[in-house]
C-alpha cells in the first residue's frame, strides 16, 4: 500500500510518502512560514523527487488534532482535496498517537505534551506493550489516557500517581519545562531531537494500525475545544 502522509497539526510542517514497510521519502520542516505557504509545495518538491504518480496511491493519511487550529484547518484541507481529486480514502490519525509513536518500543511510560495555550496543554499518556509472534518480536502502542487539554499540573498530578518512569516529548516541552521540573515526582527525561515532534512517517505508520478509514468528503478535524473566535462569540451571546 502506497501512503501520502501529512502533518500540519503543530509548529511542524511534514509530507511523508510511505510503501508498505518502506519510507520513500520525508519532507519536515520546522520553522516560522506559515503551513500554507509550506504544505504543498513540500509535497510538490516530493513527489518530484521520487517522480511520483498520483494514480499509484493507495490512501491519504493526515494528523486530525488537536493541536494549532489554522494549522489542522490546512492539513485536512490538504488531504480532503487530494482525497477528492484521487478518489481516496483519508485515515485521520489522532496527533498525540503519532507523537508517542515516535518513541517506539520505549520501556518509559510517554506524555506527549503540545502547548494549548491558554495555561493548557493537549496530551495524553501512552506505553507500548511487546509482544512476540513467529520469532518476531514487535511492540504496539497502549492508550493509558487518550488525548484531551488540560492543565499541565492535572497530566503531572497523574503521572505522579502511576510511579513509573516518564518521557516527555512535543512542542509543550520548553514552555513547561521549568514547572515539569518543580512538580514532577517520579523519574523523568525528555526525547532527543529528532524524535520529539511530529513527523508525517509515523502519521503514515499507523495508517495501516487500523484506524477507521473516512470518506474525503466526511473528513473534519478534531479541535478537542472551541476556538477564541468561537468562544468569543459564546461570550456575546451570553451578556
């Protein structure tokens, strides 16, 4: 199965093109341009790379959130118009799945931390569990806590309670870096670069790890929460 891989959803923009087990190519940039101004001629500089016939792809894949909500707006409308024009499918891959996926195989239990502002952070706390079949040994990513916003003090409150070693990984890192340090209790570190923020390969991984497949047409983001405008305009209606 050939895969086109986006990720918008956060500071990183990524196109990935994947192969059933083999990544042909991946094109991350994290920088300040806009994802409009980098999504799509990314994949452009891609697909001329590897000389890459659209009617040869399978499936798209895209991170469907949270995270920055102008980013996401342009990730799935990327991918709704590729799935449209092709006639694909689209997976929708939750954004802090991708991102503890990252750290495959890790013995640590992984909080993957973006920066919602507000005082808040997405997160979610993951693990993978191993399992051996035909003398091959793999892992699978485990949902400990799925994906949600909140305080980072309520996220540490209960890593604390599980008394296992953490890494912490995602662009909330060195805007919570200090206060993970003042109330953090059990053992800790933080992932390398490279590996500690999002990529477009890992959105295409688990393309294929059965997460449902959605019509172009029927393909939404999910935010997690209201936008400001959106809980702005609440406030007005509320007085």
């Amino acid at each position: 199965m050939k895969i086109v891989a986006l990720d918008s959803s956060g500071l990183v923009a990524s196109v990935a093109i994947l192969e059933d087990n083999l990544l042909i190519a991946e094109y991350t940039i994290n920088y300040k341009k806009t994802h409009s101004q980098t999504l799509l001629p990314m994949l452009d500089e891609i697909t001329k790379q590897i000389d890459l016939d659209f009617e040869t792809i399978d499936r798209i894949a895209v991170a469907k959130g949270p995270g920055s909500f102008t980013g996401l707006r342009i990730g799935s409308a990327t991918a709704k118009g590729l799935g449209l024009a092709l006639q694909l499918k689209i997976v929708g891959i939750p954004t802090l799945h991708a991102l503890a996926y990252n750290l495959y195989g890790s013995s640590q239990v992984i909080c993957p931390i973006m920066d919602a502002r507000r005082e808040q952070v997405y997160t979610g706390i993951f693990t993978f569990e191993g399992k051996e079949e035909n003398g091959e040994r793999s892992f699978e990513l485990q949902v400990l806590k799925d994906q949600s916003a909140m305080p980072i003090q309520e996220i540490v409150e209960e890593l604390n309670q599980r008394k296992r070693e953490v890494i912490f990984l995602g662009d909330g890192v060195p805007v919570y870096r200090e206060i993970l340090k003042e109330i953090m209790k059990v053992p800790y570190s933080f992932a390398p670069a490279g590996f500690n923020r999002q990529r477009a390969a890992t959105i295409g991984i688990l393309a294929t790890k059965g997460y449902p497949v959605e019509d172009a047409s029927f393909h939404k983001p999910e935010y997690l929460r209201l936008s400001q405008a959106e809980r702005e305009r609440i406030a007005q209606e509320s007085k």
